[in-house]
C-alpha cells in the first residue's frame, strides 16, 4: 500500500489515461458492432427492392401520418416493411390481441402488430393508385417462432425467397405510383435504422 502512495503525479495520470483509453476503445468497438449489425440488417432489408424509402411518415388521408420502416419497390409492386427486432421466442396469432415473447426468464408481451400493418398498407395505397401494395411484418434473427409464422410475417432471412429481384422491367409500370409515394412521404422523427 506504501508502494501505490509513494507513486509520483505522472504516473497516477498515466494510469488514469490508461483507464479512460480503455473504456473509449471499449465504447468505440461497441458502436462499430452495432452499427455493422443495423448495416448488414439494413442492406438485407432493402436487397429485394430497386429503390427503398427508409423511415417514413406517410399521410393517413385525415392529416396524421404512420411511420414506415421500409418502403421497397420490388417486381410485384411496394412492399411495406414493419421490422422488429425481439430477442426469444416468440408466440403470436392471426386472432390473439397480443403477443407473447419468452426470453429465459423473461416474458414479455407487445400488440399484435397486423392491425398496425394494415393500416400502413392501407395509407400506401391511398398514395400510390393503382400500384399493388403488400405489406411484411419482418423479424430479425435475435427471434424465433417456435409455433409457426402468423399471416405476413417474415423471418429476414426470407424476405428474399418470398420477394426475389427479377426483371427490373416490370418495376417501370410501377414509376408513376413510386413517384407519387416519394413525393407524398416526410422523414419519420421515429426513426431507428440510421
């Protein structure tokens, strides 16, 4: 103990210094992890579209609006993406109110987010005329759904199975109604993905 008192001034703020690298260095590489992993997330969400809209608020016809996560144009029109990102299995039904998630011990439940869904489905629509308008509930892989996939919704892993690129030709017969969304939607203050 003598020995750590008899330290000279340079050394405790060599020390210190030390410390407070560590812990920057520490919080840097966390950043970078995250940030690769939304990236990496980001680019396999948008990989089945021609062009995408990240975090959107589309008009509701009645002066609101409802946040998007994704809006893709794809060979089979615009496809509304509604990403979730749950750690656990989850459990969840085309006719429960609410959705279970078990985690280890811990057990959570959050509302059925089809309605949700729809409605953005519903706004997308009303934009974009006589565009087909689909609509994805897609979960990341941190989830499983150890009883089977309610209606639309995804795994991200097979987003691209379900909507796979092809002739971008066909995308063209949708430009007109793509325009007319992308002028009609504002950036989202809910945004996640950046």
């Amino acid at each position: 103990m003598e020995e750590l008192e008899k330290l000279p001034p340079t050394a405790w703020a060599l020390i210190a210094a030390a410390a407070v690298l560590g812990f920057a260095a520490a919080w840097v590489w966390r950043w970078y992890r995250q940030y690769r992993m939304r990236s990496a997330l980001r680019a396999a969400v948008t990989a089945v579209g021609s062009d995408h809209l990240v975090d959107t608020l589309v008009p509701d016809g009645m002066g609101g609006g409802f946040h998007v996560d994704f809006l893709l144009l794809t060979t089979r029109g615009i496809l509304v993406v509604d990403l979730r990102d749950v750690q656990g299995n989850i459990f969840g039904g085309d006719q429960m109110a609410e959705w279970t998630v078990m985690d280890g011990p811990r057990r959570f439940t959050f509302p059925n987010p089809q309605s949700a869904l729809y409605d953005r489905i519903a706004a997308v629509r009303g934009v974009a005329g006589e565009v087909p308008v689909e609509g994805r509930i897609v979960f990341t892989r941190r989830g499983k759904f150890p009883k089977g996939l309610p209606k639309f919704t995804l795994m991200v892993d097979s987003l691209n199975a379900e909507f796979p690129g092809g002739e971008y030709d066909t995308v063209a017969t949708f430009n007109d109604g793509w325009g007319k969304v992308k002028k009609a939607v504002t950036p989202s203050y809910m945004a996640h993905m950046r």
